[in-house]
C-alpha cells in the first residue's frame, strides 16, 4: 500500500515568488489498485507522481510505501515515462534488463526474465533490435518490461500513452490490463484523457490546478468488466460509462472555468 | 466493393510510377564526391600549367613531376640521416603518446567538471586561462623548463589536446538528460553504475568528437613545434628541406602531412561509426 499524507508542494517562480503546485494531497493506494489521476495540465499530477517516484522532495506532508517513508528513487517503485527513456546503446532486452543488472542478477539469469517480460508485452521477437528501430508505442512497451523487471511494489507511469496514435494508444491500454491483471501490481497512472481514466481505473482522482488537488473521487468498475469479457468496445459505449464519462468532463470543465476565474 | 475497383484503376507498371518526395533546401542528398574530383583534376593541371610553362620562378613552384620524384627519393633514400619511416614514425609516436595522455587525463576531468561544482570552479580556471593561447607561444617556455627533447614537445602536445577533450566531455556530461538518470535511479542503479551504464555512453558522442578536434589541434601543433626544435619528424624535414631551398622536398613533406591528418580523421569517423552507432537516432 503506498500513502500520500497531506503532500504539499511548493515551486520557486522565476521572479522568485513561491507557486503552490500541490495542495494538501492524501490518497491510498491498495495492493492491488489500479488508480489513475486525471486533469488538465498544471494540475499538479506529474508533481504528485515525481514525488511519490522520489524524484521531486515534499515541501511538506509525507509518502510511504508499506510503512516505509519514500526519499529519493528506488527499484520497489517502478516508473514509466511520458517518453521513453531507453538507452540506444543497449539492445531492447539489454534496456529491459537494465535493473536486474544494477540489482547484481547475473548475464544469462538476466537474459531470461528480459525475454519473459518481453514475452508478457508481445515482444519477444525484438530482444536483440535497438530501440530506436522500434515504434513509438513498441518502445512504451519495453519502457513497461523494463520498470517491471526488478519486481517493483508499485508501477508509477507519467502519461505513458500520450505520444501515442489513437489506435495504438487503445491497443496498449488493453495490454496494460492484461500486464496489470497478470502481475497483480499497484499502478499509479497520469492521463489527460477521460475516457482513457474511466476505462484503466479502479480508483478514479481527479485534479484541478492553482493549487493543485483532489477535486473528485470515484471507484470504477469497467476495467474488471474489460478484463472479464474482453470487449472493450461494448465497455466504452455501455451507458454507465458514457454518463460517468459526462459527469467527469462537467468536473473538468467547471474546475477549469472556475480555476481562471479565481486568478 | 467500389474501393477494389478504384484500386485495380489505379494500377500502373512500374516503369510509368514517377517516384516523388519532399522539395529539399541546401545541397541535397546527392554525392558531391564527382565535383571534388574534377576539382581536384583542375588543381593539379593548374599547377602543371603554370609550373612547365614557367609563368613563376622554378624555385617557388616545381612540377609534378619533379614533386613526384622527390617522394620517391624520399622514400628510398630517406632525408637528413633518417629514412622517410623515421620521420613519420617520430611525429606519430609524439602525437600518440601525447593523444593517449591527453585523452586518459582529459576525460576523467572532464567528467568530473561535469558532475561538481567545486571540480569545474578549479579546472575551469587554467583551462580557460591557457586554452586560448596558441600552443607555440609557450612553446619556449616548455623548452627552458622541460628541454629541447621529447619531454617539451610531448608536454606541448598534451596541453594542446587536453582542453578540447575535457571541455567535450564536460558537455557531455551536461548533455545527459535528467528523463535518462530518474529512469536509472528509479531501477535501483547506485552512483558507480549510474556513470558506468547511463552517464559514461551519453557523453561518449561528445568526446569522440572532442577527441577528433583535440587530434587536428594536435596535428597542427606538432608540426610547428618540430619546425622549431626537432632532429627527426616530418615537420623538422618541412623545415629543413626550405632552408636547402629544395622546394619538391617541402610539398612532399606537407603532402605527408595531408596523408597522416586525413588517415587520423577517417580512423575517427570509423571508430565513431563502431562506437556510437546510434548517434543521431535516439
């Protein structure tokens, strides 16, 4: 279970002046969850996920990780990137056995969960190409075997499909159920796009910017209906979800309206 | 089923298909190796014009030929007590040892200025002091301190090379993307590894071009520092055959020097190729 207890975070402005980028935030997240924040840019959900990642300090508030206080990056929370940040120099199953290398796994032992996790995202057949011979949404998924591959509690991704084209980007949120159901892992997921939340989610957060927070909080329930069925389409046009769907944007747009207004 | 017929419509043989792509900007994609040849074609029989048709003073400018015959000679007979072989090889292993000290001391500090604040307020100041200077202007002063051997000129050639392969790999450093370290540390890398498997690679396309600038410095240092004081080398010959007024032996002497430049340059556009094959791509 990772806790984020009244996290607060304040930036320096250039003229100097404090900018509150995260106010008061508190959420759990279960063994298990899949939870996905969701809000404008500037809402301060990167900020949350720099944070509970341990590359950004708290100004104030506290992150734990199964009771464990979080400072500075580690190998139990595994991250994902808004790009990919694969080495060029390594092949793909060299990239994604990069942690097991840090941990001190030895060469064949590594190579062998490389080719598994490649296996868990439809890769195998890549292990020895580069990565830069690889497509945008190919390369996200050696980005996800590579912050599966030293068993984090927790996978922590930065709008890891945002780059991506629709139709790929549909593709991978189907695999990214599979992935998650299959290892069972905490997800901690950034998205901008609703329909993408509302569909990935078990826990939906929303935020709001200037200072960032939670505004809204639901519990989902299509992505267990996905993982049971397999129709995506029937779950995304069912009237349940097209009327969360509704609910969630008149959140996101008043909060917008109402963030100008405040300034 | 109106899409298949609109493509079986469409269908043309190959020889018809005009192939198309984006109007370029610059000099386009097409070698330009042909136009340097016919320059090169047009220089040498410029050269031959004017020196058979003695539009300038022999002395100043030999034909061909006689050039042609000079190299010969050189390489049979070699020059000055010293085959041809002695001469290069003196100038190559002050280069090399020079460029091998040079390079193992420049990019650890290089490095280093790259990852501290107080490394790069100590280095930078000698660095940026003497960087600047031409090599031969304390050339003299290598020569009071160190001698008139190889010491001196070894030294010389260091310092030359040195600043260019630090300030590289400095850059190098810089160049790192903070996206490329968070990934490392979030699986689990330690500082050692962090610069073994994240930081070292990044930067290794900057100091192997460092290197390569470091390497045309150091030709051109190397050579006036042999013009000055040396018994052996090609520059010594340079210098040499012009106070004989042999002026064949002295185009032999810069045509040597050609060679070995561009054989130095050519070895470091492979050894980029093999190191970093995916500079560029990302």
């Amino acid at each position: 279970m990772l806790r984020v207890d009244k996290a607060s975070v304040y930036f320096a402005a250039r003229d100097g002046r404090p900018v509150h980028a995260l106010d008061r935030v508190s959420l759990e997240i279960p063994d298990g969850a899949f939870v996905v924040a969701l809000g404008t840019s500037g809402c301060g959900k990167s900020t949350l996920l720099n944070a509970m990642a341990g590359f950004l300090p708290l100004s104030s508030g506290s992150i734990t990780l199964n009771g464990h206080a979080v400072d500075g990056p580690g190998a139990e929370r595994g991250v994902v990137f808004q790009k990919d940040a694969l080495l060029p120099w390594k092949t793909v199953a060299e990239n994604v056995a990069l942690g097991l290398k840090f941990a001190g796994v030895g060469r064949k032992e590594r190579r062998k969960r490389a080719v598994e996790l490649l296996r868990l995202v439809g890769l195998q057949e890549f292990a020895n190409s580069a990565p830069y011979e690889l497509s945008g949404g190919m390369r996200q998924r050696v980005g996800i075997a590579r912050a599966l591959a030293p068993d984090p509690a927790i996978l922590l991704m930065d709008e890891p499909f945002g780059a991506l084209d629709s139709m790929t980007r549909e593709a991978m949120q189907e695999l990214l159920v599979d992935v998650w159901s299959r290892t069972g892992k905490q997800i901690f997921f950034i998205t901008h796009s609703i329909e993408e939340a509302l569909f990935l989610g078990t826990h939906l957060i929303v935020m709001s910017p200037r200072p960032g927070r939670i505004v809204a909080r639901f519990d989902l329930d299509f992505v267990r209906s996905f993982a049971r069925d397999r129709d995506a389409r029937a779950v995304k046009t069912s009237p349940e979800f097209v009327e969360l769907r509704e609910r969630v944007r008149a959140i996101v747009h008043q909060d917008e309206v109402y963030g100008r207004a405040a300034e | 089923m109106t899409d298949l017929a609109t493509n079986a419509e469409l269908e043309t043989s190959a020889s018809d298909i005009r192939v198309v792509k984006m109007r370029g900007f610059g000099i386009g994609e097409r070698s330009t190796v042909p136009i340097s040849l016919a320059t090169a074609a047009v220089i040498l029989l410029a050269w031959w014009a004017a020196s058979e048709a003695r539009l300038v003073p022999h002395l100043f400018l030999p034909t061909p030929v006689e050039v042609f015959n000079a190299a010969v000679s050189f390489y049979q007979d070699g020059y000055a007590n010293a085959s041809m072989w002695e001469h290069v090889s003196a100038s190559l292993a002050r280069i090399l040892t020079a460029a091998v000290i040079a390079f193992t001391l420049g990019v650890p500090v290089g490095l280093f200025m790259g990852l501290s604040r107080w490394a790069k307020g100590v280095f930078d100041t000698p660095i940026e002091f003497y960087w600047p200077l031409p090599p031969l202007a304390y050339l003299p002063l290598m020569i009071i301190w160190l001698g008139i051997g190889e010491a001196s000129k070894i030294t010389l050639l260091t310092m030359a090379m040195f600043a260019p392969i630090a300030i590289a790999a400095q850059a190098g450093v810089r160049s790192v993307s903070l996206e490329r370290v968070n990934a490392a540390l979030s699986l689990g890398a330690t500082r050692f590894q962090l610069m073994r498997d994240v930081v070292l690679p990044s930067a290794l396309p900057e100091i192997l071009t460092g290197t390569r600038i470091a390497l045309g410095v150091g030709w051109s240092t190397l050579v006036a520092a042999e013009l000055i004081a040396a018994t052996q080398g090609i520059g010594h010959f340079v210098m040499s055959a012009s106070q004989f007024l042999a002026t064949d032996y002295v185009f032999v002497g810069i045509g040597v020097i050609a060679v070995c430049a561009f054989a130095f340059s050519f070895g470091m556009r492979l050894l980029e190729r093999w190191l970093v094959p995916w500079k560029g791509q990302s």
